[in-house]
C-alpha cells in the first residue's frame, strides 16, 4: 500500500478547513471585518450557502465557514453540532503572528473579545479569543529564529 499516494501522486493546489459557525452572515462580520480575511468564495444553492475566506497572505489557505445543516448532515446531528460549538468544545484553531501583544491591541480595538490576554509560557507568548459561534482560537507568536 502506498501510504504517500496524496504527497506523490495528486497536485493539491489549495486547502479549506472547515468550521461550524451559527450564523454564517455574523462570521462574516467576524472573520472579514475584524481579523482581516477576505472572501475567497460565496455561493448559495437553496438553503445550502458555501462561504470561505481566506487571510491576503495565505491565498491556497481557505477557511470554510459552514452552517451545519441538511444536507450535509441531518438535523439532530445540526443541533448537537451547534451546541458543541457554542460551549467552545470543539479544537481550537491556532494563528501564528509576529508579534501576539500588537496583534492583541489591535484585534481588541475592533471588538474581538479575549478569553486570555497575552501570556510568556514556552519561550513564546499567546492569546486566546473567541468568534461568535464559540470557536476557539489561540494565537501564538512565532519564535524568533536564533542569530
């Protein structure tokens, strides 16, 4: 069995990750208005909306943001996923900065609430937030490659 078949044999151009969020217009505002993403993709078919965003550096990084729903998944398994999210039990996604302090007072100043100032732990500094759905999100600031 060929366990590198992906790595070798097809040409991955792009990835989206997605995440489950409660009101896909108010991710929007979140992740575009405050942390600065844009919209790589938003198309509707029925109920069904399909809407990523990506950050201006990262351009094959796209992160989905997805209402869970029919037909995707069935409405009791929705609700539970909805309920998981909004108590923040779902893994935290990580955002590698070069500076966690700045990027803090900057995201502060547009309104995103943290859960955690920035903290020395490691031998690097972090902080965490929250979207409005529940996400977590730790940010981590990138160590300085020694001289």
């Amino acid at each position: 069995m060929n366990h590198s078949a992906l790595a070798n044999d097809i040409a991955v151009t792009g990835l989206v990750i997605g995440l489950y969020v409660h009101d896909q217009d108010e991710a929007h505002d979140f992740y575009v208005g405050k942390l600065g993403f844009r919209v790589h993709t938003d198309a509707r078919n029925g109920d069904y909306r399909w809407l990523t965003v990506q950050h201006p550096d990262q351009p094959s990084f796209q992160l989905g943001l997805f209402a869970p729903q029919p037909p995707t998944v069935d409405e009791d398994t929705a609700k539970t996923l909805r309920e998981a999210v909004a108590k923040g039990a779902m893994p935290p996604l990580v955002l590698v900065v070069d500076d966690c302090r700045a990027a803090y007072e900057r995201l502060r100043a547009l309104g995103v609430e943290f859960t955690q100032e920035p903290t020395e732990r490691y031998g690097s500094v972090d902080a965490n937030f929250r979207d409005p759905s529940g996400n977590g999100w730790k940010m981590i600031e990138a160590r300085k490659a020694s001289a």
